[in-house]
C-alpha cells in the first residue's frame, strides 16, 4: 500500500466546497458569453457570414478559434475518463493527435484541397467533384454520424456540473435543460461569428486554468507519488498501451491514428475553420501550429485523470470494474467520469473553483455552438437545398439551419436522458464518428488525388462507412453479437462485445476497398471531370 501525503492521510468523507462566490462566478461568466452572443448578431451578413464568417479569419485567430472549439468540456472529461481508467498508458492519444495534425499542417492533406475548391461544407465539395446525389448522401450520413457523436455531450457537461458542484444527481435532466438553453441561445443568435468571438476567449482562459490545474495537482499529490500508484495499483499496464493488460493494445493504437488523422483533417468542426480561413497560407499555418495544442489538448485532461486517481485512492475511495468508484463514507458508486469533477471541487479553492467552473461551462458551450452550427448547416445546405431547389437561396438556407439548431439541441438533450453508455465516453465518439469519417476520408481522399475515383465507388464508400455503427454496444446486443468468444484479440476488456476499435479499422479497410472496385468497375464519363479535381490535383 502507497502511504498517502501527509495532507490528505486525515481525509475521511469528501463534501462539496463549491461556494455562493463560486456560483457567482459561474453566472456572471456564462452571462457574459451569452451577451458576447447578442453583440455578434449585429455583425452578420448572409449565409456565408453565419457559417463560415465571411472568410476572414487570419492565422492567430483561426489558431485559437479551432482550438477553442476542439478543447471543450466533453474533451477535457473524457480524456480525463481515458486517464483515470487507462493510466500514463492513455497519453498516447494525444501525441498521436500531435503528429497527425502536423502532418496535415505540413502537406495540406485534405483542407487545402478544400479550401481551394471555395466550399462551406464537405459534402458541398462532393457534388463537386462527383454529382448531387453524392452530396446528398454524404450530407445524410455526416449528419447521422454527427449527431449521434454529439449525443452524449449534454449529458457529460450536465455530470460535470452535478459533480463538482455536489448537487443532488437527479437533477442531472434540470442541469442539461439549463445549459442546453443557453446554448442554442448564442448559436442562433451569433452563428459562426458569436463561435469565433467566445472561442477566443474560452481558449485563452481555459488553456491557462488547465496548465494551473497540472501544477496544483502536481504540488499537492507530487509527481513521484502519483507515478508511484499507479505502478503499484496498475502495473506496467498503466505506463504501455501495447501491453496486454493496459486495456489498448495494437489496434487501439492503430485507431487512434486514425481517429487523429481525421478529427483535424476530416472532422468538420476543424475542417469548417480551414474553410473560414482567408487563404491557403493561413490554413497550413493553421494545422501546423495547432498540431501543438491538438495534442496538450489530451494530454493536460489525461493527466488530470492520472492524479484524480491517485487523489480518490489516497482518500480511501473504493473502486470497482470498469472504473467506477464509492467515495469514503458513501454507499452510492459514481461513474469514472465523475472523477475528474470530484478531484476539482476537493483541491481548489473558493473562487479558483468557480473561475475553472466558469471555464469549463464556457468551453462547453463553445464546444456545442460548433458542432449545432455543423450539422445544421450540412442539413439545411447539403441536403435540404440540392432536394428542394426552392429552398436554397441564402434566407432560406439561413432559415433551415436555425431551425435545425434548436431540433438537434433538443434531440440531444433526449439521448443524453435515455442513453445509458456502455462503454468510455471517448470510445463512444470514436464509433459514432466512423458512421462519417471512414466513408468520408476515403471519398475526400480519392476524390483529390485519384482522378479515375467515381461517383458510384464514392456513393459506395459512403455506404460502407454506415457499417460502422455495429460498433456500438446496444447495436450488438441487437444483433446478438455480445457473449461471443471474440477472444482476448477482439475482445480486450472481456465485457463480449467486440472491440469497436476493430470494428472501426475493418470498416475503413471496407471502403477502401469498395471505392476502389467501384471506380474500376463503374468509372465516370471522361468528359464529366469536373473543375473541383482539376483545381485540387494542380
């Protein structure tokens, strides 16, 4: 057993320390951005002002803009889940997200192709480079993909509130209504102007409370001992995510290359900041220098996770399979998820907390007006317009997408009620986000450096991506894929379902291959070459 540090040997019962100055904090904050909301109303001109800010933006500010939206309150928890659970092995993911966005950075891969063919969203560039029919499903299954990704978001950011403020957990639906509100107020309002004016801000005050964070878990725990847990509780299996107990393993490795590759070069959240960019240059600035909080993204969360561990194990918490832990004195078992929030209101101080909870929530929000923007946009421009022409003039479209902003806000303040996960928050993106992006890279891909790809070999691999969503637990159930022998290969953490991370790299192996086959078998007329390829094969 690794004796506690003499600060926390005497701690028997963990309580709330969240404070009325903390709660003050938060609300003059959030009311703050919601304000920042009404102010960028005012700055719209038309649908390319809404979705992509005119086109504007320059290279420090599309810098923090992307960062600030892909460093939001899901990010940072489920890292930090990732941490808790998986140990120092965890960190792996954010070094691989690093170098993948670098890479993209450094040879453009993708977004500069995209950027030059002048388009607002990704399946735009399909009717492009292919035809109509090819933006329509595309923009179906982005959509499907998308929304179902972000399903779990409001709930994760309603538990981060119940935990670190110590409310009651039934009112885990009350908190999601509230911050669900505030959100779809600000993105209706302000569209991707009010998003890039709060990023700004919430990526300044949350990169600065996180690293503050690092420092105060690291002199309160001290980094020798924290290193000393976990070797003692976990094993080298907490240090190597090839090891067999680590609960990664090679595939998983493998898939987190992916899963870097396509968060910054496919994932439209990133992507519609490239699009936003004001030239070329600024876009390969953009992903170069972003590679770097890409990856201090994950790794400040997963560390945080490492020491929430460490901090619940000194303080006597009792943990259980998959994670879960009882708090000293209680009885009720919390979700892994939940470390993180409980370590925060136990080790900072009045007002500090509620700065960092300010932060939090704002990044939070910041997190959602993306993405509502996202899938909204895709839904009323790239499969609303090209079905019903007369729907696609600008009001229209700008119309369309407000609309769908408030449905998929609803809509996800639904599933995160009545979906229970049965797996890590971060896996569940991961699977949920192969619905899209497996087809996705493969179709974007081809499409910009293959001139022999065809619309039936990219409607094809759009197709094989949907396959993706066997990855996700309820969907096996339903299939009755759980219980099998998958082996401890498939199988990893022996739960009986099969490994979503296999499930994901199959499906991306299956696009490929049906796009290739596609094109060969069924190649497009000679002279339909369109200007979109002739433009990103230059």
């Amino acid at each position: 057993m690794v004796p506690p540090p003499p600060a926390l040997a005497s701690l028997a019962e963990l309580a709330s320390n969240f404070s009325n100055v903390d709660t003050a904090i938060v609300v003059i904050y959030l009311l703050a951005s919601v304000a920042i909301g009404l102010v960028a109303n005012r700055f719209i001109t038309g649908l390319t002002g809404y979705l992509v800010a005119g086109r504007s933006l320059g290279t420090a500010l599309s810098i923090a803009t992307m960062t600030g939206s892909e460093l939001g309150l899901i990010t940072v928890m489920y890292q930090a889940q990732k941490g808790f659970t998986g140990g120092f092995a965890a960190l792996h993911i954010g070094l691989i997200a690093g170098a993948a966005t670098l890479f993209v950075g450094l040879s453009g891969f993708i977004v500069v192709g995209l950027r030059r063919a002048r388009v607002m969203t990704i399946p735009e560039y399909y009717e492009q480079r292919f035809d109509k029919h090819t933006r329509v499903l595309g923009g179906t299954f982005l959509a499907l993909g998308g929304i179902l990704n972000m399903g779990l978001f409001l709930r994760v950011g309603s538990q981060f509130v119940v935990g670190v403020t110590g409310l009651d957990g039934t009112l885990l639906s009350v908190v999601m209504v509230a911050l669900l509100a505030l959100v779809l107020f600000y993105t209706v309002m302000g569209g991707m102007v009010s998003v890039v004016l709060t990023d700004y801000v919430q990526f300044c005050v949350l990169s600065i409370g996180l690293i503050a964070m690092v420092v105060l878990a690291i002199s309160n725990l001290g980094f020798d001992h924290i290193v000393e847990v976990m070797r003692t509780e976990r094993g080298d299996a907490s240090f190597d995510p090839l090891h067999a107990g680590s609960g990664f393993g090679p595939g998983y490795v493998a898939w987190m290359g992916v899963l870097g590759l396509v968060s910054c070069a496919i994932w439209p959240t990133a992507v519609t900041r490239a699009l936003a960019s004001r030239d070329e240059g600024v876009v390969r600035k953009q992903f170069t220098f972003s590679s770097i909080s890409f990856m201090i993204r994950f790794l400040l969360p997963c560390f945080l996770g490492i020491a929430a561990f460490v901090f619940l194990f000194d303080a006597g918490a009792t943990f259980l399979e998959g994670g879960a832990f009882v708090l000293p004195g209680g009885t009720a078992e919390n979700e892994s998820i939940l470390g993180l929030p409980v370590f925060f209101r136990e080790l900072l101080p009045i007002g500090v907390l509620g700065l960092m909870t300010a932060a939090m929530l704002a990044a939070f929000m910041s997190t959602h007006d993306s993405y509502l923007l996202c899938w909204a946009s895709v839904i009323a421009r790239d499969i609303i317009a090209p079905l019903k022409p007369s729907q696609s003039s600008d009001d229209r479209q700008l119309w369309w997408t407000r609309v769908f902003i408030v449905l998929i806000g609803l809509y996800v303040l639904y599933w995160g009620i009545v979906y229970e996960p049965s797996q890590d928050v971060w896996d569940y993106l991961g699977v949920t986000g192969a619905i899209y992006f497996t087809g996705a890279i493969v179709v974007l891909g081809c499409g910009l450096y293959w001139k022999r790809a065809s619309r039936m070999g990219a409607r094809a691999a759009l197709w094989a991506g949907l396959s993706a969503i066997v990855g996700l637990g309820p969907v096996q159930e339903a299939l009755g894929m759980t219980g099998a022998n998958w082996g401890t290969f498939l199988d990893g953490d022996g739960n009986g379902n099969l490994d979503a991370h296999w499930i994901g790299l199959g499906t991306l192996a299956f696009a490929i291959v049906v796009m290739i086959a596609g094109s060969l078998l069924f190649p497009d007329d000679p002279d339909s070459t369109t200007s979109a390829e002739t433009e990103a094969t230059r």
